[in-house]
C-alpha cells in the first residue's frame, strides 16, 4: 500500500482528540480540536491546519 493511502486511513477525530487531550493536559483547560483542509502533498507526507479552542474562559471560576 503507498504511503499517502496509509496516511488517508488514519483516523482524524482520533487524532483530533488525542491533540485536545495534550493541549488540555498541558494547560488544566478543557480544549476541543478540529482538523480542517488536509492535502496530501508527496507519497509519504500530509499537511494540514487544525483549530484548537477552548470554552472554559466563558466559565465563572469557583474561588
């Protein structure tokens, strides 16, 4: 199988969370993420942009 159909298997709200629970492990907020326009440029290589965001700044702190 060619790479660039290896790369098109992978699942993207898989990795969408996975990245979401980094960044939310990372900074103690709740992040959400979302992969958008992926181009699969040479055999072997993906390029994409994705959204990171959060919510939790709307949330009232319980001081």
């Amino acid at each position: 199988m060619e790479l660039e159909n290896k790369l098109k298997e992978v699942n993207t709200r898989a990795l969408e969370q996975a990245i979401a629970k980094v960044i939310t492990d990372a900074t103690g907020w709740d992040y959400s993420c979302t992969i958008r326009a992926i181009q699969y440029v040479n055999t072997g290589t993906a390029e994409f942009s994705l959204t990171v965001e959060t919510t939790d700044w709307l949330m009232p702190k319980n001081d």
